[in-house]
C-alpha cells in the first residue's frame, strides 16, 4: 500500500524543494484519481449531549488534535459558523512548542487546532460530528495514517467546564452505537495552553494543493465534509492570512 507522510524535514526549504521536485510526478498522478485517496469518513449520528445555542453571540473555542493540522485546520475553515482555524501545538510539558521539537514526539504536544465558532451557527456537538466522522479517524492510537508518535494522537482539549461532558457522552454514545470497527481513543484533556504554529505551517493546503500529501490526505477530507454535511458546508475558506492581513 502506498504511503505519502508528512516528513519534518521537509520544514527545511532545500529540502523541501528537493522533495517536491521527487514526488511531483506522482502527485499528478494521484490528481486524477480521487477515488483511490487515502481518506474515507464516517457517517455518524449526532450528539445526543450538546451544548445549547448561545443567543448572546458571544464566540467560543475548540481545541482539536486529530493528526496532521494541515487537513484538520482545512477542513474547519470551510465550515459555516467557524471564525478561525488555526494550526498549533497543545497537550504537552514545555512552555513553549517549535514544529521541529514537535515533530520528534519528545515534548508531549500533539498538532493541534484552535477552532473559534460561533455557537449561534454551530454549536459545539456539531463540530465534533464532524471532527469524528471527517477529519480523522479517532480509532487510531498516537497515529494517524502514515503519521506515526504521539504528536498525531486523537485528542480533544477542553477550556471549560461543559465541553468535556458532551465530548464524553458523544464518545461513550459512538462506541455503543459500534459506529467504527474499533473503540475511540480519543484523550480529553483539560486545555493547559495552545501555541500557534509556524506561519508556513497555516493554510497549508490553500498554498499547496498539489503537494502529494495534501493530494492524498486532505483534499478528500474536503470532499467528504461537503458530501456528509452540505448545510454546513462553506466553499470559501476563512484563512490565517486574512485574519492577519492589515484592515
């Protein structure tokens, strides 16, 4: 079976440039073969526990590691309701998180991305539909794919008092069901901080489409979030950038 992982290295610009001129050839040719992409999602029902609509529009956040962040952050930034996505680190010791310390699965970070959302449009339980049945599969134990450590651990870090409780009513419910093959292992952990990713790392598939892990990995991620949740569906992306840009 064919492979395509995401490799640290590749961080580094000459390197990177290297292996992009390798692989080119082969993420053409994937290109024209969607079906045979390496993600599937899952249709599951929703939450029975969610939390309510806030009518006050007050934004609130979810912290979601499921992998590589370059899939998870584009897949939420083409979902109505989701003000922000951002790639980042959280769930480890260190004070401080850099992609290369990460990647060596050393620090106790997992990729991680921070979701800002409006619970009018979308509430939290409907994020997490989406995050079991799209962005990952949260039967893999610290792997995701060809992404192998802790650092690609399925986890959900809450920052406050009810998200845990709809996230652990929404696991039990998926197991009882027996939605997936296996049980879910995704952590739920408090959220002790979230560090920002490298900005190469942020709207990663917009800049590079053709890169042959986003071809393989990610672009199908999108296809079935449009496919499985349409009304939820968004077909311009809130991107870092924009945030960033100056008014």
């Amino acid at each position: 079976m064919l492979f395509i992982t995401k490799l640290p290295l590749l961080s580094h610009p000459t390197r990177r440039l290297i292996a992009w001129t390798l692989l080119l050839p082969l993420a053409v040719a994937l290109s024209q073969f969607p079906a045979r992409a390496a993600e599937t999602s899952t249709i599951i029902p929703a939450p029975v526990v969610d939390m309510p609509e806030a009518p006050n529009g007050n934004l609130q956040t979810a912290v979601l590691a499921g992998g590589c962040f370059w899939g998870v952050q584009a897949v939420f930034q083409h979902v109505k309701g989701v003000e922000s996505a951002v790639s980042g680190y959280s769930g480890g010791d260190k004070a401080t998180a850099h992609y290369n310390d990460v990647s060596s699965g050393r620090t106790g970070h997992a990729e991680s991305v921070k979701i800002t959302f409006d619970p009018r449009i979308i509430t939290y339980g409907q994020i997490l539909r989406i995050y079991f049945s799209v962005t990952h599969d949260p039967t893999q134990l610290d792997r995701q794919g060809p992404d192998v450590g802790t650092q690609y651990r399925s986890a959900i870090f809450y920052g406050d008092d009810s998200q845990p409780a709809v996230a652990r009513s929404y696991i039990a419910q998926l197991d009882q069901a027996h939605v997936f093959k296996q049980r879910i292992v995704t952590r739920v952990e408090p959220l002790q901080a979230f560090y920002p990713a490298e900005s190469y790392h942020q709207d990663y598939l917009v800049h590079h489409p053709s890169n042959p892990y986003i071809v393989f990995n990610d672009l199908p991620k999108l296809e079935n979030l449009k496919h499985l949740f349409p009304d939820l569906y968004r077909a311009e992306p809130k991107l870092v950038a924009a945030e960033r840009s100056p008014s």
